[in-house]
C-alpha cells in the first residue's frame, strides 16, 4: 500500500502548531508532540505548572512547560491506548 498523504499533512499540529508528520495517538501531530507524548507515557512522567496551568503552547514555547503541553495533548484528543494501535487506522 502507498499512503500519499502530502496533502493531508499541510494541517497543523493541534498542539503546538508545527507541521503534522502523520497520525499518532489517534489525531494528526507533528513529530515533536508525537515523542513528548510518547515519552511522558513510557516513561510515566509527572509534570508541574509554575504558571497557572495555561500557558500558551506554541511552536516557539512548546518546551516551557510540559504540563500545559500534555493537557493540550488531552484536550485536543490524543489518547495513551492509541500507542498499542499503531498502524491499524484506516
Ligand atoms: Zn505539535
Ligand atoms: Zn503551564
């Protein structure tokens, strides 16, 4: 099977707004979302907000506070059983 999917991925990155890379977690992220989310599931991470729990997360300020970026993961629809799914979305 060939996916072409260069039109699809002009979309955004839910989270952060970088270039999606491909389906992971169930929606369109891009690459860097992708491994933070990866990581902070395996690795079974607890972060801290210094902030009031809603800092902007964008392309350029993705890396300040992990916290607010996997609660923008969440909201935006990743989930952790999508891990064990990978490849058998349409
Ligand atoms: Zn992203
Ligand atoms: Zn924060």
């Amino acid at each position: 099977m060939d996916y072409s999917y260069d039109e699809d991925l002009d979309e955004l990155c839910p989270v952060c707004g970088d270039k999606v890379s491909g389906y992971h977690y169930g929606l369109l992220t891009c690459e860097s979302c992708k491994g933070f989310f990866k990581r902070t599931v395996q690795n079974n991470k607890h972060y801290t907000c210094t902030e009031s729990q809603s800092c902007k997360i964008d392309k350029t300020q993705r890396k300040r506070c992990p916290f607010c970026r996997f609660q923008k993961c969440l909201t935006v629809g990743m989930r952790l059983e999508g891990a064990r799914r990978a490849g058998l979305h349409p």
